[in-house]
C-alpha cells in the first residue's frame, strides 16, 4: 500500500512527494511558461547551429583544396592561410564570419567560392524590400529588425542600398515578362504620377479570370508615344497582335490612339463607364447632378444594347436642351462605353470590366506602397518603387467577378481561332 505525502495545499503547486517504499519528487512543470523562458536561448542556438553550418561549408571547400586541416596534401597547389573577419548573409542580414583563406603557393589569394555563393544569395535584399514596401522606413528599419544573432548591415544607408539592389531586380523581372504563354482576353491601361513622371501601366485578365501584371513605360506625360512604346514593348515579349483583345480604357485620347496605332481595327475598346458619368456630372449644375448621374447609371445598367443606346440617346437631347457641354461630353465616344454591351457580355463580367477599378485597385496599392518616399529621384527611383508596388498587389489578386463568362468573351473575340493560336 503505498502512501502519498503532500506540502501543504497552495494555489500554485512547485512540487509533491509520491511513492511508497521509495520517495520521489514529481514536478508539474508549467510547460508554457517554461518554454516563454526559453524560447530566446531556443533561437539563440538554433542561430548558432546555422552559422555552424555555414563554417562547415567553407572548411569544405578548404579541405577539397589543400586537404585535412593537420595533413594537407602535399600535391596539392594551394595551402591554408589563417583566418579573417568576414561576413555572410543570414536570417535576411549581415552575421559577422571569420573565413578562412587559402593562398597559392606563390603567395596568391584563391578566392573560395562557397564564401562568394553565402554573401550573394538575394535574400537579404528579398528580406528589405519586402519589409519596405509593407511601409517599415529605412530610419526605422534597424530598431523594427529583431534577430537572434548579432548582425550588422541594417542601418538606413545599407537598408537604402539593398532596397536599390532588391527593387532594381523586380523591376527588371517585371520588365521581361514573357505574355507568349498567357491566354489573355482583355487588357487595362491606366496612368499614374509621380514628381510630375507618369508612368503607363497594362494590366491583363487570362480565359480563367486570373490577373497578370504585364509591364510599365515611363514618360513625362500620358502622351500617345509613351503609350504607344509600351504595346509595342507587350508585342515585342510575347502579345500576339493578330489576335483581337478587349481594350479598357480611361478616355484618354492619347491611350485610344496608342491602341489604334498598333493594333488597329482588330482592338475592341471599352471606355469606362464611371469616368464618363464624372465627366458628364461635372458639366452639370449642383442641383440637378444626381438626377441625371442617376438616369445615366440605369442606363448603363440595362442588359440590352438596343435599350442602353436608346436611353444614353434620350438622356443627350434631354441635357441638349439644359447643358449643351455636358451633351457633348456624353456623345464623345458614348458607343465604346457601351461596347461590353453590343459583345453581349453577362452582367456579372460586365461590372467588372466596364470601369477601370480592376487596374484603379492595383493602382492605389503603388501609392500605398509608395507613402513613405519624401523626395523623389532621377533615373529609375520613380519606376523601382512603382514595379514594388504592382508586385505586391499581384500577391492579393482574385479572379474577376465573372469570369466564367470570359470564355464566351474570348470567342466572340477570336471566333475562328484555335486553343494553340490563343496562347501564341
């Protein structure tokens, strides 16, 4: 029969005294707050076994070399050489490193290749224009950076550097895109400016609803050349002109003589409808704005082309008689808002491509992105932090609403083309 000895009964229990012939102690340990205690020293040695790691590939390359480290080789050509403080990349920062060094035995520096691969991986620039763009300021960066090792290389002029050095490279990846292989039914360009610098930007929409980012131009103004240099730089990595695509557009005339320029009848354009209700609004008096915004958007939303063309038709001669300004605003190019109309396109796709906001939310995430530049730079500052943006709203794209009427879309569009020659 075995008896138990307990302390006398707390509300937090350290230990009790079991057993019978033999005492013993058992601790209820309160694992969790064990682990808060130890979960600084848990990562601390993790840490250190990474950087093990790291020393041990270069011992390995040192030994494939000159050999072990007490019974070098004696054919071989190169010879140990101490050790001297370095650095490698580690956890998305600079880890101090003593590496070793290995000479010729004429006295030359052999350069280890290992130690070349450890210091240029990428991903300390990864590490830094992720957390930039997410809006951490390179002034703030080294406080934000909590690492289990003592690093160096995250103060403001390193953080500035390697953010160059990272957005510069999503700049060009994003500049040299291949679109050969997507199967893209309709593309949307718009504007947006920076320091008086605009920059164009296409966005497409695949047969299956997803959302490709597909390049930037940048220029003074959004003028017909720039728009022009970037279609034809889509055409030059993959677009294929002679298919016909559906064009969204803001109303800019320089962006609509950009798409007739390079791809010619071919192109069937939509202009957006909500840019040309705020045109027409903001013809219109105080007082009697929301009547007509109201008829307008009605209109808009008919599902029969007929029907839509009938009521933007009676609404110009009704602001005929009250605004002739405003008449005229809405006749220019009022049959391309009603283009997704005369393709007979379902409702539901139809609201997603007849305005600008799929590329207008990307849009404002660039800005978003952006916030915290105070000063803007020459050369390709403006373009870098733009290309960083667009990168991370692609990260959050969703199909379109709609999309699966875009094969239907796509039919309509190319009927006599095959599934190869889509994607070519």
């Amino acid at each position: 029969m075995s008896n138990t000895y307990q302390s006398k009964p707390r509300k937090s229990r350290k230990f009790e005294v079991v057993g019978g012939r033999e005492l013993a102690v058992r601790l209820p340990l309160p694992l969790v707050e064990v682990w808060e205690e130890l979960q600084a020293e848990v990562e601390r040695l993790a840490g250190e076994a990474g950087l093990k790691i790291l020393h041990g590939i270069l011992e390995e390359e040192v030994r494939q070399r000159v050999g072990p480290p007490h019974r070098p080789d004696p054919g071989a050509e190169a010879r140990r050489w101490g050790r001297q403080p370095g650095y490698v990349i580690f956890g998305g920062q600079k880890i101090p490193l003593a590496r070793p060094r290995v000479r010729t035995r004429r006295g030359q520096e052999v350069e280890l290749e290992s130690y070349g691969k450890l210091q240029q991986d990428g991903r300390m620039q990864r590490a830094v224009a992720e957390r930039v763009v997410c809006g951490l300021s390179t002034r703030k960066y080294q406080r934000a950076v909590n690492s289990v090792l003592s690093g160096y290389g995250i103060r403001k002029s390193s953080v500035s550097r390697h953010f160059v050095r990272g957005t510069a490279e999503q700049l060009r990846e994003l500049c040299e895109r291949r679109l050969e292989n997507l199967n893209l039914v309709a593309l949307l360009i718009d504007g947006i400016e920076f320091a008086g610098q605009t920059l164009i930007i296409a966005l497409g929409v695949e047969e299956n609803g997803a959302k490709h980012v597909l390049g930037l131009w940048q220029g003074a103004t959004e003028n017909a050349t720039v728009s022009k240099a970037l279609l034809e730089d889509l055409v030059a990595r993959g677009l294929n002109p002679e298919r016909r695509y559906l064009f969204v557009l803001d109303g800019s005339k320089a962006l609509r003589a950009a798409v007739d320029k390079v791809f010619g009848e071919r192109a069937e354009v939509q202009r957006c409808q909500l840019h040309k209700r705020r045109n027409v609004k903001d013809h219109l008096p105080e007082g009697c704005r929301a009547d007509y915004d109201r008829q307008l958007r009605n209109a808009y939303a008919m599902t029969s082309y007929e029907d839509a063309k009938a009521a933007l038709e009676k609404l110009f001669r009704q602001l005929e008689r009250i605004n002739p300004s405003a008449a005229r605003s809405l006749e220019e190019g009022r049959d391309e808002t009603l283009t997704l109309h005369r393709l007979g396109v379902g409702t539901l796709l139809r609201r997603s491509l007849a305005t600008t906001n799929v590329i207008e939310s990307c849009l404002s995430t660039v800005r978003y992105v952006a916030r915290n530049v105070k000063r803007w730079q020459g050369g390709d500052h403006i373009a870098r932090w733009t290309a960083a943006g667009l990168l991370e709203a692609e990260k959050k794209f969703r199909k379109v609403k709609g999309y699966r009427e875009l094969k239907e879309l796509a039919a309509k569009l190319n009927p006599h083309s095959t599934p190869q020659q889509q994607v070519a």
